[in-house]
C-alpha cells in the first residue's frame, strides 16, 4: 500500500504551470486507490467481507472508485447515507455511529439499509417503534463495549473502558430479553470497534481472537443464532514512520488461520476500514510562500495549512512529505532559501498550531518550492476547519488512468 507519487509529482507541476497564484491542492491517484482496496479484498480469507468507512473520506470520485471493488460502505450518519446512496444506489450499505435521531433511523428503513449498528437499548426501542409504524423488519447488530484488562495500547481507545460507544456488555442479558420480545427487530450479530490507529498485526490478531471467542460464548450461553461479526476497522498509518506500515499480509494470515481455529459457525467476518483503504492515494500540496529564522528555528511559511489538512495536529505528528523543487522566480531580489537545516512547515492561521511538520531536517528548500503530503486521503480534508479565516479551498484534483495507461485528472 506504499504510494508511489511519481504521477502525482507529474500533475503537480502540470498545475503549477497552469496557475499564477501560489498552489494549495489535494490530488487523489485513483488508480493507486483501486489497486490497493483489490489486493486488501482479495487477500482476506474466505468469510470474510471489507466494507469502506464513508467517514474517511466521502468524496464521490473515491466512493465511485472503491464501489466495485468492497462489498459494502459503511456510514454514520443520514447526510452520509443520502450522499453514498444518490452517487452509489447500488452499493450494499451498514448505519452505524452513536445518537442516531428519529429521522436517521426512518431513512435507514427506508433506504433498506442492510444493518443498523445499534449502540443502545434506548436506540433499540425507537428503532423497533419506527420499524412498527413503517411496517418493516429491521436488521440489526448490537455493537458491544467489551471490559478488557489487557486491551492493546494505541493512541485512540474507543472501548474497553467507560466511553460513550456500544452496549456496556453486563447488559447484554436484559438486551436479549427484550429482543425476544420484539420480532420486528431481527438480531444478526455483533459489533466491535474498541480501538483504532492499531499499527501491529500480532496485536490486532489477538484482539480479534477475544471477540471471536466471545461471540461464540454469547451464541452457547443463550443459544443464539446470528450470521454475522463485525470487527470494525482500526488499521492505522504510521505517519512517522512510513516505512513501517501495518503488516497486513502477516495479518490476512494470521486471520485465516485464526477463522480455522476459533471462528464461530456460520458467521461472517465483516471489517470496515477506513483509513487503510483510503489514506496512501492521497497528498496534500503546499507551496512556498516564505522562509524565515525566528528566535532560533527556521520557519518556512506554505500556502493552505490545518484549515485544509488537519491530520498533523489531529495526530499530533510531523506529517511526511517530499519536496518537488520549482525553478521559476520572477522577483528582482535574491530568492529566500535554507539548506542543510531542520525547519518547522506551517501554514497561514494566526495561531501558533497551524504546525505540519516540526524540526524537519531539509537538504534544500526554497520560496516558491512546492511541499507534497504523502498518506493525506483519509481523515484529512474532511475533518478540517476548512472556513477559518476565510482562505480559499484547495483544488481537488482526481487523477485515473486513461485507456493508454496515462494519468489523468477526472471528475
């Protein structure tokens, strides 16, 4: 899944010779996205289902790449269901995510939805009430917020601890009892989604062995028959390391022959991954626009900033990047320059955290250079304060391969 940015390079300076102004773009590599979510879903085990987490990023030219590919998108809240389902009618789709309204869940019904995520008896409750008065059965999953002593450590824990997400499982019983008392609500399994940004494959397996072994206690226990367990997603990108990225065909082996040992009958196995399926065919491009040495460090100042991408922040990493050098200069002064130094990458926000890379050592860099964000397709756009301070939106550039094997921007 190692992005390969040589095309990406190519459309960067095929913008920078269409523009006057100084670039700030994000470019997507299409075709880079379809080939990875192809060798993700064809290494799974049999049994084993990949839908796409909408949330990572939910731009239709993504979701149209990826909609042959995974069986499924996942979404989290109406706006998502209404965008997936009028870019991508066909394509199976899963609700999940907390404080669901009345009017969500009623266009789920009506959408068909293949699963609601259920993260509450009091969510059951409506949702039973609603598929009533519409008529209907709803399938469902109950996600469970499972009390685990020895849960893996990542930089963000969704559960095994008090959090607002799922069903505290000691309320498991009374939960049951109460879907046994209402049919128009049919149990198809469980979800869980206890941790993400998960960047070793051993640890994920374990995890995933504990839910395994847990759902085939629950089915003996109270004699359940349910075909389905949703692992959530989870996989991370090691933004500091690069080159060190989650071992996913260790993993996929290690899946197999852990569905062999401990996988209950007759269940599939469902992830949703986003970040992992989308984050490497993104790059986020700066440029330039001043370099500058105060009290000590060297700043260098780029069009666009967190407003636009907010992954470092949010991650609290220098975020990568490669430098594509521009020749141009047209003022009648020396061009600023640094050489052989560490240089902090911010933005244009009047705050001191609009920060995308700290101390980064640079061989050469200077104004009027372009800066490419490599891993910035996932969590990044769509999570940022993109109208603070009023500064333009970056283009958004979507690059395919035409019929002759050359990259091309599309829409």
């Amino acid at each position: 899944m190692k992005p390969d940015p040589t095309a990406v390079s190519a459309a960067a300076y095929r913008l920078r010779a269409q523009s006057d102004e100084p670039l700030c773009a994000y470019l997507y590599d299409l075709a880079h996205l379809r080939d990875h979510a192809r060798r993700l879903v064809s290494s799974l085990p049999d049994g084993c289902e990949l839908f796409y987490a909408v949330k990572a990023n939910s731009d239709a030219p993504v979701l149209r790449a990826l909609a042959d590919t995974v069986h499924g998108f996942e979404v989290a809240s109406g706006g998502e269901l209404a965008w997936v389902r009028s870019h991508c009618p066909g394509t199976p789709v899963v609700f999940g995510g907390p404080g669901k309204t009345d009017a969500e869940l009623e266009a789920a019904i009506a959408a068909g939805v293949e699963c609601l995520h259920v993260e509450s008896l009091g969510e059951l409750r409506r949702l039973a009430w609603l598929a009533g008065g519409a008529g209907k059965k709803v399938a469902v999953l109950l996600r469970i917020n499972l009390a685990l002593a020895d849960l893996p450590q990542t930089s963000l824990t969704m559960g095994g601890r008090p959090t607002p997400f799922g069903v505290d499982a000691q309320q498991l019983p009374q939960v049951l009892a109460w879907l046994n008392r209402h049919p128009q609500v049919v149990l198809r399994g469980f979800h869980f989604h206890l941790l993400s940004h998960q960047l070793d494959a051993d640890a994920h397996l374990r995890l995933l062995q504990v839910y395994l072994q847990q759902v085939a206690i629950w089915q003996r226990q109270y004699r359940l028959e349910i075909d389905q367990i949703n692992v959530g997603g989870g996989i991370g990108i090691n933004y500091r390391e690069p080159d060190r990225q989650f071992a996913w065909e260790r993993f996929s082996r290690g899946l197999a022959t852990l569905m062999a040992d401990a996988a209950p009958g007759r269940c599939r196995i469902r992830f949703e991954l986003g970040r992992y399926v989308s984050a490497s065919c993104g790059y986020y491009l700066m440029q330039v626009l001043d370099i500058k040495r105060n009290l000590g460090r060297r700043f260098v100042i780029a069009r666009g900033g967190t407003h636009h991408f907010r992954t470092p922040y949010a991650q609290g990493h220098s975020h990568p990047f490669r430098i594509l050098p521009v020749e141009s200069w047209h003022y009648p002064f020396a061009r600023p320059e640094v050489e052989r130094s560490r240089v902090d990458v911010v933005g244009q926000l009047c705050t001191p955290k609009d920060v995308l890379a700290s101390a980064v050592y640079v061989e050469r860099l200077r104004v009027g250079d372009l800066l490419l964000f490599t891993y910035a397709g996932a969590y990044a756009w769509h999570i940022s304060h993109h109208d603070f301070l009023r500064h333009p939106h970056p283009r958004q550039i979507y690059l395919s391969l035409s019929q002759e094997g050359r990259h091309v921007a599309v829409q």
